[in-house]
C-alpha cells in the first residue's frame, strides 16, 4: 500500500530555496507537502546555526547535553503553564506515535478516529 503519489509524471527535484522547490529542468514548485512551511528551505540563519552545531557535535537526543534542556526551557516558557514537558522525537511518525501512547495512557482507552 505504499506508492508514489505522482507515479504518472514523476517529479526529479534536485534543490530548493525558500518555499519553492526546483526540478532538474529548472521549473519552480510552490512547497506545501515538506516540514519546512515555517522557515523555507535553505534560510541562512538556519543553515548557519545547523553548521555551527554540527561542527561541535552531531547527533540525536538520546544522550544528555545542555542544548536540550535549554531549548526545552526556552520553548516551554513560551507555552501555557500546564505545558510544561518536552518530548524530543526523531521524526512526524514517532510524534504521531508517542501522542496516540500519551493520549491512551491519560484516557485508558484504545479508540482512535483518524482522518484519510
């Protein structure tokens, strides 16, 4: 059940800039399917942070650093008081599966209504 859902006329993208991404003849696509609809691909202050850090250090969440705890402070002062937790996740599919978890724990049901 998994396929490509342009399988008729498949899209060869090689770069992106913004909120546009670029196909290997150079035609421009407006990007409303990747995550990055909040600051576009390739921002400068991203990419110069991400190299900043990757030049210290480049790996995931599973081991202690300052870096979390501060941008989870950070990000938690930002949001109503009674969010205050922080679950760092790797992926959409993993945030999608630590919420269904949480969401059975706190209401001890196993129902789900999703939307196709």
């Amino acid at each position: 059940s998994c396929e490509v859902f342009f399988a008729k006329d498949p899209l060869k993208i090689v770069r992106a800039q913004g909120q546009y991404m670029f196909d290997e003849n150079g035609k421009k696509y407006l990007d409303c399917i990747n995550n990055v609809a909040h600051v576009g691909h390739c921002h400068p202050h991203v990419t110069k942070a991400a190299t900043k850090q990757m030049e210290l250090l480049n790996t995931n969440s599973r081991f202690l650093h300052d870096n979390l705890v501060q941008y989870a402070q950070r990000l938690t002062a930002t949001l109503p008081e009674k969010l205050s937790v922080c679950y760092f996740v790797n992926s959409g599919s993993e945030a999608n599966d630590l919420a269904l978890r949480l969401a059975r724990q706190y209401r001890g049901h196993q129902d789900v209504i999703t939307l196709d």
